[in-house]
C-alpha cells in the first residue's frame, strides 16, 4: 500500500499549476453520454474519480479515448446496457451521476446506491423527489436505484436541501424532458455552472446557473461538442492553505479568483496576504496566523472540502478558532489524527474549538478521507519531524501529483510503499 513520507518544517514557495476540477468532470463526463455525437473533454483531471467513472462509463458500451493526459474524446452512440455495475459504484459515489445522464437520454437507469467518502450520511432523497417529478418511477432494489419512465415532462421542483449532486441529477435528466422545469433553491457551486454550460453547448437550453433558480427548456437530442473543464476550485484552496499553514509565498496558477473569493475573504482575516491576478491568486504568509471562525455553507460559503484543511491551519494560529461544519455530519473525524501530531482540538457535535499550539510533530497517521488525507499532508508538511501517511489512495482520488506538485513548491515529501522506500527517503533528506 503507498504511503507519503514527509519530512516538515519547510515553507512552501513558488508556483503551482492548478488541474481540472474534479467534481466538474464527474458531472461533465456523466452527461456527455447524452449525445450518440463525438464529444471531446479537455482539462480532464487524472484522478482516481474519473478514471473508475471513465471504467463504469466504458463498461456500458462508451468508445473513450485518452491518449492524450488531460482529454477525453467519447463516442456514446453504441451504449448497449443501462446498468452500472456494482464494483464502480462502490469506489466512487458520483457514479450516481449515471441516473441523471442516462434516464435522460433512454429514460431507464439502473445504478447501484453510492459509496464515496465516509464523511457522514449522504441521502439521494432529493435527487429520487426530482426524478419522480419529471415522471420516472424510482424504486430500490437488491441495493440498486432503479428510475424508468415512459416519458419525462418537465416539472416545478422545489428542492428541500441545496444539494450539489442532486440538483445536477435532475438537471441532467430535465434537459431531455418535454417541455419546461423550473427547479427552485438549488446548489450554485461552480461546477453546477460549468455543467450547464456544457450541456448548453452540446444544445441543451439552461437557464439561471449559479443563481438559485434554473430554468430548462427540454430537448429531444443533445449534438456533439468540445469543451474544456473548469480549474479546480478545492485544489487551488488546498494549495492556498499549504502557504498560509507553512508561513510560505505560493503563486496557485491557472485559477478562477472569482471561485475562490470565499477562501481568500479567510485567508485575509487570518493575516496571510493575497493577491489577485486575472488566472492566479499569490498568498503569502509573512506573519503569525491569527485565530477565525467559520462555518461551512453551500456556495458562495466557505466549503466544506476546505473545512479540514482551514482546521490545519487555525490549529497553529494564536489565540481559539471555532469551526462549524454545517453541511456533513461526520467531518471530524480527522481531527483525532491531527492531535496525534500535537493539535488543541475539541470536537462538539458539528463544531471543533481549536486552541491554536506553537506546532505539530511528525507522526505515523491514516487519511480517513479526500479532503481530510490533504490536510493531513499539510499539517505533516508543517510539522517537526518525520510523519508517514498511509491509506493515500483516499488522497489520489482527487488530487493528481499532489506529492509532485508539493516537490514543486520545496515540500519534502515522497510516494512511498516499503520500509526500504521509507529508509531511502531519510537518507536523501539527511544529506
Ligand atoms: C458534492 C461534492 C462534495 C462536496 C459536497 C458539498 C461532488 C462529486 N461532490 O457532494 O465534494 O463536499 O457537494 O459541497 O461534486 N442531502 C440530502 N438529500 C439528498 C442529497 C443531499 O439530505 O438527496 C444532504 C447530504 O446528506 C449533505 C448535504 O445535503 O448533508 C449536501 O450534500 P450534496 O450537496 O448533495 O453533496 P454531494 O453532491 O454528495
């Protein structure tokens, strides 16, 4: 099993370049299935994610491919099987996506119920509600979603929670129903607006994105299209908080700053410098963090894919942060891992008050999840000493060469998956 070995203590300094967002991708490449045309993907992030969706994808029939790294050209004419295979959904959640894209284009879809990250219960309620008001009839069986319809006709959906997955679900499935669906307090992340935007270009007619109503016309079929993914938001934050956590000066290129204006608005009030270029933002972290409170919300709030990598941070601020999680019930799980290395962190219900200390040591941890094995790196990167991270598959699932993109910027940090790689890396850093 690989592991990271780090060896902290070293300010992060230089440049970065920022990949395709993953979570856009998911949901892109799900609905490109919704043409019989060729469709090209760019800026397709390597990750584990959307390679096993590109396996699920292929294993009903989709012609993919991937000579080049970051591109996808597909070919979605000769689906033969509208049932997703068990083995995909297990590893990735989004597969779900697959209800959306192919109810909407057969109008039947059978896709195992999803795994995912264990961050806390994750219902579909809302996701089966906007199916069942497009007119699918949605059952569950022997541990599969079923959705089928004889037709789907557009429909005004009021979602009870803002929810990312689900409000690109039905807007997937609604793009290919007759006639007109309104859906009302959906999630404005942006990469429900960069799905639309595709689906757009592929002929579908979506309105209002990123505002908390959208509107779609229905049409019979979706043409080809080429289109380039949006920069990943999560991983520019991710780097972001490595610099204001090591005390660095990092350059995070290839970025949206607009997408970002929620992690920044934080980064300022900690005391980190930030500076705003038309694709890039620069932090620098000169002086002491200085302690915040924050609660995670849905877009434009601060994320809750930043919450365990913000907690990182503020544990080695001066004075008590409070960090509030408000979107997932089981995000604190980490945080065990982290007073292992040292940090002040008391856990009540959805909320950690955090004492910030001097610093973390190095120490032999697990990542529990994507986004909390990321601030694990960090906190290591941060740390005294030596700290060996195992389970890095969790961390691979969204981050693509997260340990050489971290070499890049002065980080000593290495893949490891032996005690001989783990002896060779202490040599290297010893001389
Ligand atoms: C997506 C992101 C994930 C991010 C999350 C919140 C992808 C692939 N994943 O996950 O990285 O952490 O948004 O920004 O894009 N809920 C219900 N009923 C539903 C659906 C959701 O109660 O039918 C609840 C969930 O349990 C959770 C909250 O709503 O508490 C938000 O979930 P949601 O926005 O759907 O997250 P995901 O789409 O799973």
């Amino acid at each position: 099993m690989e592991k990271y070995a780090i060896m902290g203590g070293q300010p992060l300094r230089g440049e970065v370049e920022i990949g395709g967002a993953k979570n856009a991708a998911l949901a892109i490449l799900a609905a490109a299935v919704m043409t019989d045309e060729p469709v090209v993907i760019e800026n397709v992030p390597d990750v584990r994610d959307t390679n096993v969706l590109l396996k699920a994808m292929e294993n009903i029939g989709v012609m993919i491919d991937r000579s080049e790294r970051h591109t996808v050209k597909m070919n979605s004419s000769q689906i033969c099987d509208c049932i997703i295979d068990d083995e995909y959904m297990k590893k990735i959640r989004a597969s779900y996506y697959m209800i959306g894209a192919l109810l909407g284009k057969y109008k039947k879809a059978e896709v195992p119920l999803p795994g995912g990250c264990n961050i806390g219960i994750r219902a579909i309620d809302q996701h089966i509600k906007g199916f069942k008001a497009l007119g699918a009839e949605v059952r569950i069986a022997h541990g599969s979603i079923i959705a089928e319809a004889k037709e789907l006709r557009g429909s005004h959906i009021f979602m009870d929670k803002v929810s990312v997955g689900a409000t690109i679900n039905i807007m997937m499935a609604a793009t290919m129903a007759t006639g007109k669906t309104i859906i009302e307090n959906v999630a404005k992340e942006p990469h429900v607006v960069d799905l639309a935007n595709f689906l757009n270009s592929m002929g579908a007619n979506i309105k209002g994105a990123g505002t908390d109503v959208i509107r779609i016309k229905g049409v019979e079929k979706l043409h080809r299209t080429e289109y380039a993914i949006i920069p990943d938001q999560i991983e520019a934050g991710t780097f972001m908080m490595a610099a204001a956590a090591s005390r660095g000066d990092v350059t995070v290129k290839n970025v949206i700053p607009k997408h970002l204006e929620c992690i920044t608005a934080k980064l300022l009030e900690i005391g980190c410098r930030v500076e705003e270029y038309d694709d890039a933002v620069r932090v620098i972290a000169d002086k002491a963090i200085s302690s915040t409170q924050i609660k995670t919300l849905p877009y434009p709030g601060f994320p809750t894919d930043m919450q365990p990598q913000m907690t990182v941070a503020l544990g080695l601020a001066h004075g008590t942060s409070i960090v509030t999680e408000s979107i997932f019930d089981n995000r604190f799980k980490y945080v065990d891992e982290l007073m292992r290395m040292g940090a002040s962190i008391k856990v009540e219900g959805n909320t950690a008050i955090i004492t910030g200390v001097e610093k973390y040591t190095g120490a032999r941890i697990t990542a529990p999840d994507l986004r909390a094995g990321a601030a694990l790196v960090l906190a290591a990167l941060v740390a005294e000493g030596e700290t060996v991270i195992e389970d890095i598959k969790y961390i691979e699932r969204g981050y693509e060469d997260f340990e050489k993109k971290l070499q890049g910027l002065g980080a000593r940090i290495e893949k490891i998956d032996s005690d001989r790689d783990l002896k060779k890396f202490r040599f290297r850093i010893a001389q």
